[in-house]
C-alpha cells in the first residue's frame, strides 16, 4: 500500500512551449500492519472531529429553538396549536 501526502499542483512548459499540469506528492510504500495502524489514529481523529461538530450542531439548535420560541412569545403566536 503506498500513502501520499503534500498534494501539489505545479504547471511546466513542455517541448512545444505549452504548459502542462502535473501533480506532485511525497509517497511511502507500507505494510498492511502498518496501515491498519495508521488507519486506526486516523479514525480516532475524524470521530473525534465529527463528535464536536455534532456538539456544535446540538448548541446551535438549541440556540435558534430559543429564538424561535422567544420571538412567538413576542409576537402572541402559539406555536402548539
């Protein structure tokens, strides 16, 4: 398995004086093992950042549900009924 990190995007002139886009990255070849390893760091790290996102998403709704039940009380509106 190989991992690439440091994605470039780099322009060159080639023979006929145009341009060409390549790509340009750093690569490791890895074990299986070792993958799974890094695979497993990489998980703890994106669950980690969805959790506080779905904090932040709880918090935000809170905050417009409030709004919204503040300004109906404002406003004589029943939002029951």
């Amino acid at each position: 398995m190989y991992l690439r990190r440091n994605f470039q995007r780099i322009t060159r002139t080639n023979e006929n004086s145009g341009t060409v886009v390549l790509w340009q990255y750093e690569e490791a070849k890895v074990t299986q093992e070792e993958y799974a390893q890094y695979d497993t760091v990489v998980m703890e790290i994106v669950q980690a950042e969805l959790d506080s996102m779905a904090s932040e998403q709880a918090e935000h709704n809170a905050a417009m549900l409030a709004n919204i039940e503040y300004i109906a009380m404002m406003a004589d509106i029943d939002l029951e009924g």
